[in-house]
C-alpha cells in the first residue's frame, strides 16, 4: 500500500496526499514542501524542519536541493 501524508489546506483544512502528489525543496536557509490541494486546487506552500523533510524524504517524496548563490 502506497505511503499517505496529512497535510493542512488554508481552504479546506486536513488532505491526504500521496508521495507523488507532494515535493520537497531544500536549501541551507529554508526548506519548504509543496502540493496542490486535491480538493481546491490550490497551490500550497508549507516550511519543512528537520523532523517533516525525514519523514518525506523516507516516504519517498521527490525533493530537490536548491543551492543559494
């Protein structure tokens, strides 16, 4: 069985979301994860620590380190 993630809508409150339906982005600043609300469509932005980006990253969510310049 596929790994679900709660996550919290501004517009709908509490979602399920599969890996596939989230990202993760990394940098040394600030981490954040994204996804789009299965039931509004909105486009959400939420901070990552350390604790959220180890559980997304062992569940298989694809995540992209971004290097400040």
């Amino acid at each position: 069985m596929p790994k679900r993630f709660k996550a919290s809508c501004p517009c709908c409150g509490s979602v399920e979301l599969s890996a596939a339906e989230l990202r993760l982005v990394m940098s040394p600043r600030r981490s954040f994860y994204l996804f789009r609300c299965p039931r509004c469509e909105q486009a959400v932005r939420k901070p990552a620590g350390p604790r959220i980006i180890e559980l997304l990253t062992d569940g298989g969510v694809l995540s992209v380190r971004v290097h400040a310049s």
